[in-house]
C-alpha cells in the first residue's frame, strides 16, 4: 500500500492523489491502533526535525512534536521571534541551511510561497502545517475522524459553514473533490472560496465523480449532510474585523436548530479548534460584552454534544503527522 505514496514533502493538496492520501490516512489509523497497544514504531530513531514557526500553534505544534518524538526524532522549534525568513535572510539561504542540519522542516506560517520555497530549496521533506491559503495536515486528522466515525467517507457529504474563504474551507473544498466526497460550502457571498479555488473543485470533482455546492443558502446547503464543520468566523490576525464578521455571519451559527435541517439523526460535527463555544475565553468574553452572546461560530450545547468529535479530530492531529513524518521521512522496513 506505501507504495503509493511517491512524495517527499506535503505542502498543499492538489500535489496528492486520492490513493495518496488514503494511504496517509489508512497508515495514521494503523499507528492509532500500535500506539493504544503500545507496539514499538520508531520509524525516525536518529532523525532531527526544524519546527519554523511564524504563527502561534497549540495542536499543530504539539502534534508535529509528539509524533516525532515517540517516532524516536528530536525536534528542534524557531518561533517568529528566532526566524529571519525574507527579512535579514533570503528563505532560499535559510532552506538550504536548514537543510544540511535537519532531516525535515515542518513550517507554519503566512506566504504559500515560503513552504514552497523551503521544500525547493532544502533538498529534505517539508511538511505545510498551515498558511493562509491551506491547511493540509489538518485534512488528514478530518478525514481519519470521518471515517472513525462512519466507518467510510465515500458517500458522505460534508459541509462547511461560516466563513467559507479561509485556509481550512480552502482545504476541505479541494480534499473532498480529490477523494470523491461529496462537498458544500454554505457561507454568505462575500465571504466564500476565490473562483479560482472553486475551479479546481469542480475540476476534481469531475473526475471523482462528487458533487461541490457553493452557496448562501442554508437550508440548502445543510440539507443531507453527514458532516458539519466549522472554524472561527476571525481567522488569526484578523481580529479587528470582529464586528463585521459578526453581522455578516451570525446567522451562520452552527446551533442545534441548524443541526436539524440536515434530516438526520447521525450527523457528525467537526471543528478544527480553536472553538468560542463558550465564556471561558478573553475571545468568549469580548463577544460577550460586544455582542451579548454566550458563544459565536458553535453553541455550547452542538460543541459538547455526543454527535460532536472536536476532541478526537484533534487527537488525530498526532496520529496523521505520524503517518505523514513515518512515509515522507521516517524507516518504514
């Protein structure tokens, strides 16, 4: 089955094919189970991983280094605050610097040309853990956990709500067209994926033979969905844009009562964290005092329900890097 995977580095999703990222995905549910058994798999003994950094990270960054790590890496991490990316030092220089030192560079950060850069110039895998346009590893974890959960994902539907031009709907548009899952964005039109973006769905979407449905509408768009997924309606570093964003798409909640224009009773809820579902953030607070609500993209009640898998998505964060480190860098025989 690894023998279907022919790539180095995962920057974006478009460079995987469907058996690709089923391998991938079928690998992290196999470490899954080792690791709960506790079978050894120290596929990285003696490799050194670069974590760069320019965004902060809870899950990405403790992912990347817990995988590693049980795999047997160290793991070294440059924050914002230790990188000379484009600024004293060219991305090519730091690349190939980096390079000679490290068995593999995990990235985090803004530009999709700096990852791209990296993995060119570095001559080692480089793994994408999100820029602004994409957020691939995090499709992984998402597609592991819809397939814990139904036991498939072909012939599923999933749905993403809210604001529908970020890096995780980006994601979860182009990765349900390659892997044949029938995908919908329900967001208001100003705030939906770039026309390009859609393109290269629906160009996917022909050959996978999956449906891509774009639109305002949420009736429409929630009606028959297996999934539910959801992200923050202020995306990091756009903040200053929380009014705006909550009148435009206050009525984009994910509440119980949208849960129930799906017409199902097993409908799963995703969301890639972090969450405002409740008071117990300065974020939850400030909504609070500005708006007068007790939660924002989530309700408190959908976040906690027995239908929602935010914990176990994230958990799987682990289980995919591993998967993605162990075939890209790791010694698999």
């Amino acid at each position: 089955m690894l023998k279907e995977l022919n790539k180095t580095s995962f920057l974006k999703e478009i460079d995987f094919s469907k058996a690709e990222f089923e391998t991938l995905i079928d690998l992290a549910a196999e470490l899954k189970f080792k690791e709960k058994h506790q079978i050894p798999h120290r596929y990285l003994n003696g490799k050194h991983i670069a974590l760069l950094f320019e965004k902060q990270s809870t899950r990405t960054r403790s992912a990347f280094t817990v995988a590693a790590t049980k795999m047997g890496a160290s793991v070294s991490y440059l924050g914002k605050d230790d990188l000379q990316l484009g600024k004293k030092e060219s991305v090519e220089d730091t690349a190939i610097v980096l390079g000679s030192m490290f068995d593999g560079i995990a990235f985090r950060g803004f530009e999709q040309k700096t990852v791209e850069d990296l993995a060119k110039y570095s001559n080692v895998p480089v793994w994408n853990g999100l820029t602004n346009e994409w957020h691939p590893t995090q499709m992984l974890a998402d597609f592991l956990t819809i397939k814990e959960y139904f036991g498939t994902y072909e012939g599923k539907t999933v749905t993403f709500i809210g604001d529908g031009r970020n890096n995780v709907a980006n994601s979860l548009l182009v990765t349900s067209a390659i892997l044949g899952v029938d995908v919908h964005i329900v967001a208001p039109k100003e705030l939906q994926p770039d026309l390009e973006i859609q393109s290269l769905a629906h160009s996917l979407s022909e050959d996978s033979r999956s449906e891509v449905l774009i639109t305002d509408n949420i009736q429409e768009g929630v009606y028959g969905s297996d999934v539910i997924y959801t992200d923050v309606w202020c995306s990091m570093g756009e903040e200053d844009q929380l009014d705006t964003r909550f009148n435009i798409l206050r009525d984009y909640q994910v509440n119980q009562n949208l849960m129930n224009l799906t017409g199902k009773n097993d409908t799963l809820f995703l969301h890639c964290l972090p969450a405002i579902h409740d008071l117990n953030t300065e974020m939850g607070a400030l909504c609070f005092e500005k708006f007068g609500v007790t939660c924002m993209e989530v309700t408190d009640d959908v976040f906690r329900a027995d239908y929602s898998r935010v914990f176990e998505q994230a958990a799987n964060r682990m289980h995919t890097i591993k998967a993605l480190l162990a075939t890209t860098c790791g010694n698999l025989y």
